[in-house]
C-alpha cells in the first residue's frame, strides 16, 4: 500500500509540481518510521526544493527542521547537511537555526 500511495504522490505532483501542500505530505509520508525507503526523503526534499518558488521553501524546511526528525529516519548526519544547506538559502534565519540544532545535540538528538 505504501508503494500505491507513493505513486499516487508521483501522478499528483507531475500535474501539479508546483503546489507546497502536495511536497509537505510527501514528505511526511517518507519521514513516518513506517517507510520503507528512507533515502527516498532526500530526493523528495531536493525534487521539492527545485520545483518549488523561494517564498515557499520555508513550509518544506518546517518538516525538516521537526523534532525528532533525525532519530525517525536515522540520519542524523543528513540532517546536519540539511541544516547547513538551509543556511545557505535563509540567511536571516542563522540564529534561530543554530539554536535549534544545538539544543538538540544537547539532548542527545544530534551528533
């Protein structure tokens, strides 16, 4: 059944790739601890990324940036690579960002 709804998320955003609604629940569908293919989130996140205008960015990195994102998918290095990317792209935004990670390392979340 995931391999049904993961095509149905690949129909709907060949209509329609431009819409950040549709790139948000794909990749919550790939974050959940049920999926199968973790790898799959990063070139969810990338495809999303490019398809994607700027102004909306900020609603793909919110699901990134969740607590716990790196213990559910195991990719705590990933994750620190997302980070710096995002800081590439939202420069204003370095303190809250850096914050973020660090009270997550400190509790162990990060390494």
């Amino acid at each position: 059944q995931f391999s049904l709804t993961l095509s149905a998320f690949s129909r709907a955003l060949s209509f329609l790739p431009r819409m950040p609604t549709l790139h948000v629940l794909l990749l919550r569908l790939l974050a959940a601890p049920a999926a199968p293919h973790p790898q799959l989130f990063g070139r969810a996140l990338d495809a999303a990324l490019q398809a994607l205008p700027p102004a909306q960015h900020g609603r793909v990195w919110e699901v990134v940036l969740e607590k716990g994102f790196g213990e559910r998918l195991g990719a705590r290095g990933a994750v620190a690579a997302w980070l710096a990317r995002y800081l590439t792209v939202f420069e204003g935004e370095r303190r809250g960002v850096v914050q973020r990670y660090e009270a997550l390392k400190g509790q162990g979340r990060m390494e």
